[in-house]
C-alpha cells in the first residue's frame, strides 16, 4: 500500500522465468539512480566525484547539497499456515498477474521484522506471529537488499490487500514455480523447502547478477 511497490522502476528483479517481465524491468544502476533536480532547493543536479569521497555523487551546483543514494531494504516473509506456504498475486507492475511472497520497501521508523508485518497485512490481509529471519539477497544491480523473515500464520483469515489480486496457501507441490514475479522469491523459496526437507531451518544468503 502507500504506493511503494508502485513506485516506478522499483521492485525490477524478476524471476528468471517470467521473461516478458524481465526484459519490461530489468534495470542498470544508472536508470535505477537517475536523479534530476535538487530536493532542497530544485535546481538540476551535476555529476561528480566530492572532494574526499571515491563516488559518483549527484551535487547540487546551486545550495551544495550532496545527495547520497543508498540501497532499498524489501523485507517480507514466508508465512506457513498447516504446511501451506501464503502467496499474493500482484495486481501492481512490475510482475502483474504473477505470484510473490507478501513483501515491500521497509519504511523510515520501523524494524525489519515491524515492515514484515506490516507489508504481510497490507498485502494479504494476514496476521503472522514472526519466527527467524530466513533469507537475505543483495540485488547490487538495482541497489536493492531482500529480506525474509519465516512467519506462521495466526489463523486461516487472509485476503487481497490493494496491491493483490488475490491471495492462496499453496503446499510444496502446487507453487506456480514458473508464475513467479521475483528470483529473490525463487531463491527463499527453494530454500525453505530444501530445509523443510532436512528437518532444520538455516539462514541463507545470496547475491543476484543481472539476468
Ligand atoms: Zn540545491
């Protein structure tokens, strides 16, 4: 909700599979970090290396400002209800029509595992009570950072929030593995289960490259 996932060019690392998608929002950091006017003060912003520093900066030429771009924390969570893993069909681009775990840009004020509830409410409607954190991917070519927090679903009362079409339990033999709108999602997803087969759950991390 609150417009994040519909924020342009956000959100691009589609699933590997979703090809039609993937070539619609596949970004390079430049596009990612385009940045035009000063927020301070509205003049056009320059390019350049500040004295002391070892990046690129976009600088104001008119107040001085020097405007730091850093990356975006998406934080969700894989919500178990009875064996069944919770699904949202997303009713927003990137990655309309496909499935994602319930996940979105963490908010300024609050904790990762505050955004995972929040999101997991806004998006499906859910309550979950939090477990461990499950899954990290740094996305460096989108300057994004993805986190997933296991989660169990406090009771069988879940719906479409506004950025959903709809929203499912899926057990491990019915995930639309080639609806899929993230390879983040892929990657948590694979995960879970290989360690729900092992009877332990770890930590993973991982680091995409552009597709
Ligand atoms: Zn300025």
């Amino acid at each position: 909700m609150q417009g994040h996932w519909k924020q342009k060019k956000s959100y691009s690392e589609t699933a590997s599979g979703a090809n039609r998608i993937e070539s619609a929002h596949s970004l390079t950091m430049t596009e990612q970090q385009e940045m035009n006017y000063c927020t301070q003060c509205g003049a056009k912003v320059v390019l350049r290396i500040p004295e002391g520093d070892s990046h690129l900066r976009h600088v104001c030429p008119q107040c001085g400002e020097i405007h730091y771009l850093n990356p975006k924390l998406v934080i969700g969570c894989v919500a178990e209800w009875e064996g069944c893993l919770l699904l949202c069909r997303r009713a927003i681009e990137p990655g309309y029509g496909l499935w994602t775990l319930p996940a979105g840009f963490m908010e300024n004020g609050e904790s990762t595992a505050q955004a995972a509830l929040r999101e997991t409410s806004e998006e499906a409607c859910a309550s979950v009570s939090i477990e461990q954190l499950f899954a990290l991917v740094s996305i460096p070519h989108i300057n994004q950072v993805h986190l997933f927090y296991r989660a169990q679903l406090q009771n069988a009362e879940f719906g479409a929030g506004e950025e959903s079409l709809e929203t499912s339990l899926f057990d491990e033999s019915q995930i639309p593995w080639d609806r899929l709108a993230f390879r983040s999602v892929v990657f948590c997803l694979k995960s879970y289960f290989k360690d729900r087969h092992s009877g332990a759950f770890g930590f993973h991390e991982s680091t995409l490259s552009p597709p």
